[in-house]
C-alpha cells in the first residue's frame, strides 16, 4: 500500500513539475482583433506582429486576424474590453482617438482606456490632411471654393472626423464630412473615384501604404497641413498646424484643444487586451514584443511593406495614458467643439 502511495505522489509531483516547466503559450492561439477593413495600416502591423511574434513568445502560439469593422474601430475597442476573456489570447488593434470619445462621454464608448492592458505599440504617428490636387494648392483654395469639398471619416469621433473639422473650425473654411466608412482603404478608393475630396490621415499610413506613396509620387492628392510640432522631411513644404495657428493669431483656447485632440498620436498604434490579464502573461508578451521589435526579419518586413518602426514599450504606453486624462474645462471645451 506504501508503495501504491508513494508512487501516486511521485507520479503527482512529476506531472506538476511538468506543468510548471510547460510555456502558457504552448499550444495557444492569440486573436489579435484589428478595428478596420483590411489593406489599412493597422491591417498592415497586425499581420506582420501576427507573423514574426511566435517566435519570439516562450510557446511560440499562433497569432491569428480577424478583422471587425464599425464606429470607426469603436465595436473592436468595446468587444476586446466587455466581450473578450482576460486570459491574454485575445487582444485588439483600434485607434487611440476612441480616448477623446471616451473623454467627451459618449454612450457608445463602453470601454475605459486607463484599464486596458497595453502590450506595446509598433510605431509613432503624426496626423496630415490631404486633398485630390485638382483646384486646391492651399487652404486659402478650400475656403474660396464654390462647394464645401468631401471628406471621408471612419467614424465622428475618430481622428479622421475630429481632425479635418479642427483645420476647418480653426482657419474659417468649409467642409463636408461623411463618417461611416469602415477604413483609411476605403476612403481613399472614393477619393480615386471623385466621391470624396479628402481625408485626415497620417504621415506613416500614407508614405508607407498604398495609394499614399503612388500619390506622394504622381501629385494626385495634395497635402496641405501636417500635424507634428515639427515638419517632415518628406513634406518639407507643408506647414504645420502650428505653422498656420501663428500666422492666422489663434487664440490660446483654440491651441489647447488642438494639443488635447492631437495627444492620440503620441499612443501610436498600441495593441491592447482587456482589463485584468494576469501579471505573468503581459510581461511575457511585453517582453516578446520588444524582441520582435529588434528582430532584423520583423524590422526588414515592416520596411518593405513602407512601415516604420518606432515602437513605444507597454510600460511607457501605459504612463502615456495615464497622462491623457483632462482637467473638467479643457474636456467641456472638447464636448463643445465635438457637439457643434
């Protein structure tokens, strides 16, 4: 009997030694959950994180897409923090501009951006705004035109809403913005046929994705304004916001709003889970994504494909978020501007 006994728990520590010693990623498979259509950037860096992140999370787990559309990547914000276990095998690639939605109150957002469980974000953006070139050189053009031109957004509380109406509302033109679409793809494929006129994208989605880089090339759209406290090297000639707010005499209220609206793009592109993911199995992807953020392979098929890495640690994005949250005023005077 003796025997039996201790063979039983020689058997029971065994197989738990076993189980300690076996990687949670071990025979896994992690949804990353991309916020729009496919062919856009986020697209874009969740298939390449999904391709080369295996190797370098203990396990090696299949990383699989899925992407799922809606509210300007509102539905895959709200599915990843209410619908997705916190198990770390589901995690979600949506725009950081979802936060002013969340900051202004809207009933749609049911998700809280200080509870995410960040795993890092591949890169830094800066905002840009361009126009099909035909007839608008600057926005002295936009002003003097006969009809307000179109502007595609994903949603009206995304960057791609907020930001064309902040250019408008702040220098005196019109424009006339149509949210629903379900990505940066999308939009541009109704510039190319004449239904939209314009767009409020980035500098990294449009030199590093197609059509932005063939427009950048053959004039097609112009851009007229860029975002970033300093002007890019590709866009040399553009001014920025900044630029136009101290020529036209902006008032101080105007550029804090601007500051607030523009503080997203400091986030990047964070990939995120929903709140309460244990401790253990964040570090590991924290640690797996910054690897994957020096593997030369990653790195070399991220640059063939026009993307650039700058990637930003789950720690600093965390912090990062931490620091977005708003005074009472600067949020009312938000809502107001959101509202109108």
């Amino acid at each position: 009997m003796k025997r039996i006994l201790f063979g039983l728990f020689f058997f029971l520590a065994c197989d738990a030694s076993l189980s300690a010693q076996t990687p949670f990623y071990e025979g896994k498979s992690v949804r990353i959950v991309v916020g729009f259509s496919p062919g856009g950037t986020y697209d874009l860096w969740a298939r390449l994180m999904a391709h080369h992140l295996s190797k370098h999370v203990p396990g090696s787990p299949s990383f699989v897409v899925q992407n799922m559309t809606g509210g300007g990547s509102m539905v895959a914000a709200n599915h990843v923090y209410t619908v997705a276990k916190p198990d770390g095998l589901t995690f979600g690639l949506v725009t950081p501009a979802l936060y002013i939605e969340q900051l202004a109150g809207r009933n749609e957002v049911q998700h809280d951006w200080l509870k995410f469980s960040y795993v890092g974000s591949p890169e830094r953006t800066a905002r840009i705004f361009y126009i099909r070139a035909a007839g608008f050189s600057n926005i002295e053009d936009i002003r003097k035109a006969a009809e307000p031109p179109k502007c595609g957004a994903t949603g009206a509380g995304t960057a791609s809403y907020y930001w064309p109406k902040l250019l408008a509302d702040t220098f005196g033109f019109k424009l006339s913005i149509v949210p629903g679409y379900q990505g940066a793809s999308d939009v541009n494929l109704a510039i190319e046929k004449g239904e939209m006129h314009c767009w409020g994208g980035t500098v990294q989605a449009y030199f590093g994705s197609e059509p932005g880089r063939s427009w950048a090339k053959t004039g097609f759209v112009r851009v007229l304004v860029q975002g970033g406290q300093k002007r890019d090297a590709r866009l040399a000639d553009v001014p920025t916001v900044w630029e136009l707010m101290d020529k036209h005499k902006t008032s101080e209220v105007t550029r804090g709003l601007a500051k607030v609206l523009l503080a997203p793009d400091d986030l990047g592109r964070p990939l995120f889970g929903p709140p309460g993911i244990p401790t253990d199995r964040i570090k590991i992807l924290r640690e797996g994504f910054i690897r994957m953020m020096n593997d030369p392979d990653a790195l070399a098929e991220a640059r063939k494909k026009g993307l650039e890495p700058n990637p930003i640690s789950g720690d600093e994005v965390e912090e990062l978020v931490k620091e977005r949250v708003q005074p009472a005023e600067v949020i009312q005077r938000m809502k107001t501007f959101l509202q109108n």
